[in-house]
C-alpha cells in the first residue's frame, strides 16, 4: 500500500507534541484543518502592521521573522520562525496587527481561517490550552532575546541565538546528523536580531568557528561541541519549555 504523505498541520502537531500530549482525536481534527498554501519568494512581507488579516499564516516551510522599524527604516528583528511556527496566532484575537512578518528564505505558508480555528477550538477544547502554551513559549523567548540583546556581548548574543535554532528545530525534526541544520540568515539579517552591525557579526561568527564552536558550509550550520556552545552563549533551554527528550 502507498504511504500516506504527511498534511500540511504535521510540523505544528510535532511541535505541539514536543511540550503538549495530544489525544489521537485532537492530532487527527489538527490534520483535517483546511489549509491553504502559498509559496512566497525570500525578503518579502507576509504581514504588515495594520493589516485585518481574517487567517492566521502557518509556516510549512523556510524561515520568517518579526520585525518592527523606526520612523527613519532602521529594523529590530524581534524573532525568527522555523517551519512548524504560526508567526500571527495573535490575529485570531487581535483586530489589527502591530507587528511586521516577512520571509527570510522561499517560504512555503499555509494559510488557516479564524473560524475554522476558532470551530476547532470550541470542538476540541483541551486545543485551545496547547494553542495558548505556545504563545506562553513565544513571549518566553521573547524575554530571553530582550536580556541577550541588552545584557550579552557579541560573541554570547549570536553563540545564544544558535543554541536556541538548534534545540527548536530538533523539536520539529529539521536537525540533520552531527548536529547540522540549515540557518537561512544573512549576516545583516543576524545583526538585526542581535542588535549588533553586520562587520561586527561577521567579526563574531569568524570568532566562533576559530574556536572550534561552529562549522558553516554555505548556509548549513554543524555544532560540533555543544557544551562549549552552550557555554559561549550563556544558554539554559528552561525558556523553551520543550520536553526533556527534546532537549537531551
């Protein structure tokens, strides 16, 4: 018999899982969710702050940001989503948008009605409190970024960053052997996160595979010593609230 292909809700169910147990009903109305997809080049905004969007924006595949900017275009990417992530979960409660989401890398997105959301929620209650959990995580990782921009040097800001990359995506399956993953980010993307310039970012990055910490190959990262990145970046995974399996 032919294998069944995956749906497009299967990263985010393997993302609920990796802190929420799901019944096999709740997992099986999370797969029959109608999704629409679309394909979306890389630098291109997906939400815009002020949009009324009546769909949250589901992310199967790429990597996207938040980001604000001030009145004269300087950026603060405020945090980045990985595949599995629904960047806008908040537009299912509040009216209008105050933040900006756009593509880092071609990005595959699913795009998931409120009603349909909201009609699986009253049907699968318990759903509603995973849903919440996650916007719990993501204000959690938020706090975290806000003390590594504003309290960590350089070389701990970016070391932390990838620590952080690393364990999210081993939570929705996307970490290859040897700790190797795909980090579509420009130097200038990394500074807008981190608070730093791009010189200064490619300074640190240089600084880390110098010491052994990283291993880039275009735009594949390898850790090839984890307790020493860890170290580096003054990481503790408590904020991420993944289950221990995850975590390792």
């Amino acid at each position: 018999m032919p294998t069944a292909l995956p749906s497009h809700t299967h990263l985010m169910i393997r993302k609920l899982e990796s802190n929420f147990t799901l019944t096999a009903e709740e997992k099986q109305a999370l797969q029959e969710l109608p999704v629409q997809t679309q394909d979306v080049k890389s630098n291109q905004d997906i939400v815009k702050m002020g949009d009324q969007p009546r769909q949250c924006c589901l992310l199967l595949e790429g990597f996207s940001c938040v980001y604000k900017l001030t009145l004269e275009g300087k950026r603060q990417i405020m945090a980045l989503h990985i595949p599995g992530d629904m960047p806008d979960l908040q537009s299912l409660h509040l009216q209008v948008i105050d933040i900006n989401i756009a593509s880092l890398s071609p990005c595959k997105l699913g795009y998931i009605q409120h009603q349909d959301l909201s009609l699986l929620f009253e049907r699968h209650p318990r759903l509603t409190a995973a849903f919440w959990h996650e916007t719990l995580v993501d204000a959690s990782i938020f706090r975290e970024w806000l003390l590594n921009v504003g309290q960590r040097e350089g070389y701990s800001r970016v070391a932390h960053i990838i620590c952080e990359l690393l364990l999210r995506l081993e939570a929705v399956g996307l970490v290859q052997d040897e700790n190797t993953f795909d980090m579509p980010i420009t130097q200038a993307e990394l500074a807008d996160a981190t608070g730093m310039t791009p010189v200064h970012v490619n300074r640190v990055l240089q600084a880390l595979r110098n010491d052994g910490l990283i291993i880039t190959n275009k735009r594949k990262v390898t850790i090839p010593d984890w307790q020493k990145l860890k170290e580096a970046g003054e990481f503790d995974s408590l904020y991420l609230h993944l289950d221990k399996k995850v975590i390792g």
